[in-house]
C-alpha cells in the first residue's frame, strides 16, 4: 500500500514552488487562505501498492452533511498524467518522471482553476456550471448553497420538496445520520419565515464547528454570509 512517506516525497517539490499550499492532513494540501469552501489537493491510496491516485476537490464546510475539515465534498476531479512525460498513464511509485509531471499537472489542471475561485461564491457557482466535475449536486447541496446565496425563495423551493420527510416521524439509523437529520429541521422555521439573519447564523456555525481545531483552523477565513 502506498506509505505515507511516497506521499510526502511527491509532495515536497510541489510545496516548494507554490507557498500558497498548506499540507494537513496525511495526503492532502489547500490552498491559502482558506475560506468557507476548501480547495483541495488529494493524493489517494488505492488497493495496488504500484500505484496512487491524484484528484482535486472544492468541500463546502457548511453544508449540514460535512462531516469533517478532512471532507471531500460533492465537486472534484482526478488528475491524469500528462503526454509530456514518457511514464505512461498512471501514478505507478516505480516511474521516476511522476514527481516532475506531478508538479507541472497538479498546476496545469488543479492550480489554474482552483486559484480563482477565492471567495465562496465563485466556489458554488463553478461548482453549479460544470456538472462534469461535480458528485452529485443532491437537494440537500442545493439548499444550503441557495441559501449561502440569499437565493432564499429558491430554498424555500427545495425545503417544501424535502419537508414531509424530515417530519414524517423517520428514526435515523445512526449517530451521523440522526445529526444530519436534526440540522436540516433546524432550517424549517427560519426558511418558512425567510429569516435571513437566522439562516446565516446557522451555516456560519456549522463552518465553525467543521473547522474548530483542526489544522486549517490558523488559516480560516470564515465566511461572510451571503456570499
């Protein structure tokens, strides 16, 4: 399995030309400043020790569904080996020219749109316009980012949609899926009396909480709610 010391190692030339990039996390970097959306670079494991896999993520920290800073969000993509390199087409550990065609693709594909998109607003509207690099955008994703917006009678849209159900008397399974379940009812009675202040409130806690004592936390620049 791919060690954490093979991550470090391809990281290191990267970090050296790029300050922007905060490593935390076993084998994740983010750009600074990091703002109410995350903007990651992954390198994974995959169950082929030969081999890793290089992805980049946009991870909403106050969707009611983030479980951690460490989140991958619903919008992302994997990052391929370029024809500039005779390595073929994976990040196999044994091909010397990964760490040189890491650095140059990590900034071709990743760097070059993530740069832009410095404020939260910029993050979901990319998010929403290329559904090709997005997971699926799910109508809990696009409440909160409605609301992120002050899109709030488009919110209220969705919450009519989703309402029966968060009180139709459903018992969550789990610990996780019981506090999602009583986040989204927290929403019910600012969203049905378009009680913005109230609604901003809430994502502005559940960005803090996501991202309290982690390592992005000196870094954090919360959001400012809408965006």
């Amino acid at each position: 399995m791919t060690t954490k010391q093979q991550i470090k190692g391809l990281y290191a030339p990267l970090l050296q030309t790029n300050p922007d990039l905060l490593p935390a996390g076993r084998n994740k970097v983010w750009l600074k400043p990091v703002g109410p959306v995350g903007r990651m670079i992954l390198v994974d494991r995959i169950s082929s020790p030969k081999v890793c896999v290089v992805s980049w993520h946009l991870v909403p920290f106050f969707m009611h569904e983030t479980r951690s800073w460490q989140d991958l969000g619903r919008g992302g993509d994997e990052i391929q080996r370029s024809g500039h390199f005779p390595g073929g087409y994976g990040w196999f550990w044994s091909d010397p020219t990964i760490y040189e065609d890491f650095v140059f693709q990590v900034d071709a594909v990743a760097l070059s749109a993530l740069r832009p998109l410095d404020t939260g607003r910029k993050c979901l509207e990319f998010l929403r316009t290329h559904p090709y690099c997005a997971g699926f955008l799910n109508k809990d994703w696009h409440l909160a980012a409605c609301i992120a917006l002050d899109e709030i009678e488009k919110a209220q849209e969705i919450w009519a949609s989703m309402r029966p159900f968060y009180f139709s008397g459903y018992i969550p399974e789990n610990a996780f899926e019981q506090q999602m379940h009583d986040r989204l009812r927290l929403l019910d009675e600012p969203l049905r009396a378009a009680d913005r202040d109230a609604l901003f409130a809430i994502l502005s806690r559940w960005e803090a909480e996501t991202i309290a004592g982690s390592p992005l936390e000196p870094y954090w620049s919360p959001g400012q709610y809408p965006f």
